[in-house]
C-alpha cells in the first residue's frame, strides 16, 4: 500500500506518496504544482528550478503548473490564469484503493471571484504507478441552469528533467501542424526527432500517439487524452534563460517542456458539464 505524508517544502505545504518499490511524488498545495517525481531507482524525472519562488502567491518554476483558464496571454487574464497562484485543498478519500492517487481540489472563491467571475470547481488527480505518473484535469461548470457557458483554454506545463538538452531528442512530431511561436511561422514538422540548443516554442497538432524523448540511455514516453488536441513544446534556450530572474543562467540545459494542451480553440462549457484532460508519463528501458 502507498505512503502519504504531508509536509513543508521551501516554506510552503505540500503532500507526498511514496509506493513501496519506492517511486515518489510530491505536489505543493499552492497551485496543485506537481514538484518532483522520482522513480524507485531515486532518478527525478522532473524539472524544478532551484530559483523557483515559494512566496505562496508567485507562480513556481518547473514541475508542472495546472495552466487554466487561460494558456500563456491568450485572453484577458494573468498569464496562464489564475489557480496556479492560489493555494488548493487535499481531497481525503475513503477508498483505500485510492492511496496511490493524491487528488487536490480548488472552487470558486472570493479570491477566484477577483480575477474571474464563474462559478467553477477544479480537481487534479496525480496518479502514481511504478515508473509512470499520470496527471489528471477536471473542470466542472458549476454554475447555475439559467447561467451562460464559459470558455477556457488549458495545460498542464510539464518541465521534464534531461541531462542535456542539446544532445536529448523528441520523436513523434515528424508530420504535425506546427506553429513556430519563436519565428511566428506556421507549417508541418519536418524532423524525425527533434533537437535543441537555442530557444525553441511551438504549438503542434497533437498527433494521437505517444511522444518518446531520448535522453542519453533514458527514454520517457508522453501521451495525453484527445481532449487535449495540442502539444507545446518549449525550451527557453540560453539567451531567454539568463533574462528569467528564477532561472538559472543553465537552467535550459536540464528541462524541455512538452505539453498537454487545449489552447486553439477554447473549450466552451455549459452549467452542470465537466471537461476533463490528462497527461501521463512512462519510464521505459
């Protein structure tokens, strides 16, 4: 059976499962921000900036930040919303089948209501297996009958540790819609797997089958649902990662972020409708 604990991390609260082969997972409350999974062989498979802000209102550099209701600046909100900057609550479940699964929940609030004025309700569940993570987004409309849908758009901003990023590679993209967001061209992916060195930013069609990045004699496989029908891809390369104040100057060689996302075309979601996402990520040999 699964350990859970709670703990502090930097100052800030957060929860943790460990499974008995030994693989962990850790999320702080403050934006359900997922901030490390290792594996049972004590490996971190993800990516946590060691000048990331734990002040409880900053956003947190790395792990996996919840992006909702709004992706990046597309729309009138703070960048990439709102619920990665407030504190969410830990779900207690009495299902003992459950105690691999961490669930936190965030609703409407009056600290909600300052930046967006829906009634709402968010859960993630993070699931644990051995060598897998599964990261699960509902979205509940909560609204009452009468009211109007609203739109949103999301994703879950997985930064994924590699040992270097110049020499790690991405396959599975070969043959995507892709708009580059550095050069700010739309086109097809035409590389079999793909490289980094400066900075890099698209938004791909997701493809439908798993991604598998390479790095070094590791390889991680990346699916998500469809409800997700774009994938983000971003490295800040070294000139963008000097100019982040919690970045280190190298920062960009030990992260590559890749992305479920639903950002194109916003989800629109009636009163008493749920829309849910997920991401999971797999530990092959």
């Amino acid at each position: 059976m699964a350990f859970t604990e709670s703990l502090e991390f930097r100052g800030q609260p957060a929860v943790a499962v460990r499974l008995p082969q030994g693989d962990r997972v850790m999320v702080a409350l403050h934006g359900a921000h997922v901030l490390s999974w290792q594996t049972a062989d004590g490996t971190e498979r993800l990516y946590l900036s060691p000048q990331a802000l734990f002040d409880g209102r900053s956003a947190i550099r790395g792990g996996v930040p919840v992006c909702w209701p709004q992706f990046n600046m597309r729309g009138p909100l703070i960048k990439h919303g709102f619920v990665r900057n407030l504190p969410w609550q830990v779900v207690v479940t009495p299902d003992a089948a459950e105690t691999d699964t961490l669930r936190l929940r965030l609703s409407d609030s009056a600290a909600t209501r300052a930046f967006w004025p829906e009634r709402f309700e968010a859960e993630l569940a993070v699931h644990l297996a051995p060598q897998r993570l599964r990261l699960t987004l509902t979205v509940r409309n909560t609204g009452h009958t009468q009211d109007r849908p609203w739109p949103f758009t999301a994703a879950l901003h997985s930064y994924l540790r590699v040992q270097d990023a110049t020499t790690a590679r991405l396959e599975g993209l070969e043959g995507a819609a892709r708009w580059d967001a550095v050069r700010d061209v739309r086109g097809t992916e035409t590389a079999s797997a793909l490289r980094f060195g400066e900075e890099f930013d698209s938004v791909y069609a997701a493809p439908g089958t798993p991604l598998h990045l390479l790095d070094g004699h590791r390889r991680l496989q990346i699916a998500q649902s469809a409800s997700c029908p774009e994938t983000v891809v971003w490295n800040p390369g070294p000139a963008l990662s000097a100019r982040l104040t919690d970045l280190p100057d190298d920062g960009w060689r030990h992260m590559l972020c890749v992305e479920a996302a639903c950002i194109d075309t916003p989800v629109l979601l009636a009163p008493g409708a749920q829309w849910q996402a997920w991401q999971e990520l797999l530990v092959q040999a």
